[in-house]
C-alpha cells in the first residue's frame, strides 16, 4: 500500500479512470474503485506517476475504462450513448439524472443504501460495450435524479412437484 497526502494509506489497486469536470476538461489516471473522495477531494494517480488532488466539487464524473487510448482527444471516454434505448435486462434501478451542466444521463445503479449515502453514485453505463464500464458521478454534479424503473430478479419458473399422495396408485 501507497501512503497518500493525507497520510492515510491508499490501496495498491487502481483502475484506469478518466475524471471530467464541469469545465469539459478532462483528466486520465488510476483511482481505487472504493474509498475514492476524502475530505472533499479525489486523488488520482497520474500517467506520469504523480498523485493529483481534484476537488469533488469540481467534477462532472469519473468514468472507468477499458484503455485510455480511445483516439478521440474531446471525448476519451467513448460514452456515446448516454440514455438506454430500452429497459435494461440487469437487476437495479434506472436512474436518469440530470446534471449541473444540463447534460442527462442514464444508468444503471445497484439497488442498496449506496442511493441515498456517500458522496457520489456508481452507475453502470447504457452502452456496456463502450469504452466506459462504470460511471461514478459525485452528488455535487446532480442537479435532479430521476427513479426510471425498478428493475428486480426475474423468477425462475419452478417445475411443478408432484405430491406423492395426490399421484394415483397404478399397481395396489
């Protein structure tokens, strides 16, 4: 484990992430999956090895990807679709949210205490094809949210067990 600025220690495992902010300029490095803003801020291993602090109020979201070499210099995190073309097949809730600079965004969010604690939401994106795999978007962006649909397990269908008292009695 790494020590970080503020003197805690920070998990070895990182994940190739892209912080966006609401000015559109845009930021590539690693962070862990979990533990990610302290104190109000966000510490992002650098490409070139150096740890940066990003305010969480300066963030639009942090989305982690497949690979930084996307190709695309306005748009590195390849999320083109932003809305689902339909009811998405996962188990979850269908947030649609609306952020601080007018953008709207759907996604896919578990369906636990995660929704209404911490300083942001995971979200898994329309388009898990893309180069984005997982969104997370810091409660300072939000300016609305919207429950589109609560998506629960599907039931099995169970075979019908046949009672061995209800069966007929072929030989006595």
């Amino acid at each position: 484990m790494q020590k970080s600025c503020f003197g805690q220690r920070m998990p070895s495992s990182r994940k190739k992430a892209i912080a966006r902010k609401l000015t559109q300029e845009w930021v590539a490095g690693y962070l862990p999956v979990n533990g990610l803003v302290r104190e109000a801020r966000v510490e992002m291993l650098g490409l070139d090895g150096k740890v940066q602090q990003i305010g969480a109020d300066e963030l639009k979201w942090i989305c982690y990807v497949r690979d930084f070499n996307s190709g695309e210099a306005e748009n590195p995190e390849r999320l083109l679709r932003k809305t689902f073309a339909g009811r998405p097949r996962s188990e979850g809730v269908m947030l649609r949210l609306k952020l601080k600079d007018g953008d709207v965004i759907e996604g896919l969010a578990a369906n636990d205490a995660s929704l209404v604690s911490g300083d942001g939401i995971f979200l898994i994106p329309p388009d898990v094809r893309s180069n984005t795999q997982r969104i997370w978007v810091p409660r300072t962006a939000i300016e609305g949210l919207e429950v589109a649909a609560v998506i629960g397990a599907t039931k099995r269908r169970q075979t019908p067990e046949v009672a061995a008292d209800r069966q007929e009695k072929l030989f006595p």
